[in-house]
C-alpha cells in the first residue's frame, strides 16, 4: 500500500514575512492520517486552525492567502505557497503549521530551506492510504486577450507533470529559459525545482510598498531585476529559475487540494489566482475528478512511492 506520510519530530524556523515584514516564528509539528495540512495561528489570544482547502484560499494578489472557510475577514495566512510546494515535492500528506504571525516567513526565497528543515526533522510513513486526486477530463481556464492573455489547464495522466512558459517581455528574462517540463515522480524536485527563489522588478517595488506588499523583500530572498539585468551579485541559481519559480509556485498552489493530483498541469503567464480559478472549477465539476489510493505501490505513478533521500 502507498502510505501517508508525516514528520518524525518537531522542527522549526524564524525569519521576516516577504510582504509583511514582520519577524515570525514557525513549528512544524508530525500530524495523525487523514488531518492534512493544518496552518495554525498561535498568537491569537485563542488560537485558530485553519486546514489547507482549495476554498480556503481567500486572497491571491502576489501569494496564496487562506483563512477558515476563505473568510477574507477572519484571522488568515499569506504566502503559504512555498512551504506547500515542498511539502508537495516530499510527498508529505499530514502537517501541523503552528506560526506566530499572518504571513509564512520567506527564508531565502525559495523552496530550499523548507526542504532541508522537513527532511532534518525526518519523513515517516504512516497506516493508512495515500489518497490522490485524479484528473478524469480536461479543465481549463483562460483569461484575457492578445498580449494579455493567459491559461491554464488540467488533463488526465498517470503522474503529475507540470509545464510553464513565461513570456515577460523583459531582457533579462527573455534571455533564460522560457518553458519548463517537470515530472514529479522523477525524484528531482529538490535539485531542479526547490531552488528557485521568487523574483520582482525594482519599478514596481515602490509602488508595491505602498499598498503594504513586499516590505521584507531584499536580495537576500529574492531575484532583484531593473530595466535591463538581475541584480544580484550571484546571478541565477538556474539557466531558467524564472520559468522554475513559477512551476515551484503551482506546486504550492495545486497542492492546496489537499492530496497530490494525478494529472498534467500546462500554464502560459499563469500565477497564484489563475491556479485556485482552475482547482476550484475542476472540483467543482464531480465527473472531472475522483479520489483514489493504491493498495498494490506497483500501480502508482513512477517514483511515487519511494522517501525522498535525506540531505
């Protein structure tokens, strides 16, 4: 049988919130099958669960927000997508999040340094059945026209692929790789993927500062770009590490399902809004997908059953 997955021990980290800018404290906790993912605020004077559900996403202007029950007024968390794209890519099903602030602290950027403090804290396999999310039909979402117009869409496959084109119209940009494949089953999501830190473009931080976003940013965790060139003195982590930050980013985000889908995922210019758009649709849809486990581990997607290796 294909098992649940959760943490052996306690881990935690402390840093600033990208947008927020405020100091936050985060505890990684092992949880029992079946709880899934549970973010919990522990600096509300009575602490509040708020479980990973696609309609618990109550905001996605430049993260993934959630709140209990996507309540844009109750008590939420930002920025989840990062620490959800490596729980996606170590295969972790059951989690409790204890943090100390609104906002999920940014680290380096990106998915990195959540990997290591999940795996130093160790993976273990627990009684009960992975469930995934099978994709049955195509379901798509478009959006805009001409040079604004972006997509994408789910289709049925046996493994979970992901395939990104950007298309920014930047130099910088334009001269890295524009479209990336990966495969989750390949067993390479923290060499290819986990790596890839966020990016913005110093025209916009000013004005992003002003509506309260991107108060913690610096090259410390992000790509830095001007009109012409990155500006970090290290340069690119990746040839393509815009093109891998954007599928890191749909990991995180088609991960808020609550299992790992079965499906291929293919987006040109999408982000974290397009991406809960087209969970919600295809959930909304009870032909389009089905639950389903794998007594026999033979039967699973290639790469599936086996523990991402230790660092």
């Amino acid at each position: 049988m294909l098992k649940q997955r959760t943490l052996k021990s306690i881990t935690r980290a402390v840093g600033v919130g990208l947008h927020s800018g405020q100091r936050v404290e985060l505890t990684l906790r092992p949880a029992a099958p079946n709880t899934g993912i549970v973010f919990r605020r522990v600096d509300l004077p009575q602490p509040v669960d708020i479980p990973v559900r696609f309609d618990s996403v109550c905001d996605t202007r430049m993260a993934s927000t959630i709140s209990p029950g996507g309540d844009p007024g109750a008590p939420k968390v930002q920025t989840i997508e990062h620490l959800m794209s490596a729980c996606a890519g170590l295969g972790l099903d059951n989690l409790y999040v204890d943090i100390t602030a609104d906002e999920v602290p940014i680290l380096d950027g990106s998915s990195a340094s959540f990997v290591f403090l999940l795996q130093s804290a160790g993976i273990e396999q627990q009684n009960a059945a992975k469930k995934f999310l099978r994709v049955k039909k195509t379901v798509e979402i478009r959006e805009g026209e001409g040079e604004r117009a972006m997509w994408a869409k789910l289709e049925p496959h046996h493994g979970w692929r992901f395939t990104f084109e950007i298309a920014f119209n930047h130099p910088a940009l334009d001269a890295t790789g524009q479209q990336v494949v990966f495969e989750m089953g390949s067993g390479r999501y923290k060499q290819e993927i986990a790596r890839a830190r966020t990016f913005g473009f110093t025209k916009d931080v000013e004005a992003m500062r002003s509506r309260g976003l991107t108060l913690g940013g610096s090259m410390d965790n992000a790509i830095v770009i001007d009109d012409y060139r990155v500006l970090n003195a290290d340069g690119l982590r990746y040839d393509d590490e815009f093109a891998k930050h954007k599928i890191l980013d749909a990991i995180g985000d088609l991960y808020i399902a609550g299992h790992p889908l079965l499906a291929a995922y293919t987006s040109f210019k999408g982000g974290h809004a397009l991406n809960n758009k087209l969970l919600r649709k295809l959930l909304a849809d009870a032909d389009a997908w089905e639950l389903v486990t794998f007594e026999d581990e033979a039967k699973a997607p290639a790469g599936f059953a086996q523990l991402a290796p230790a660092w």
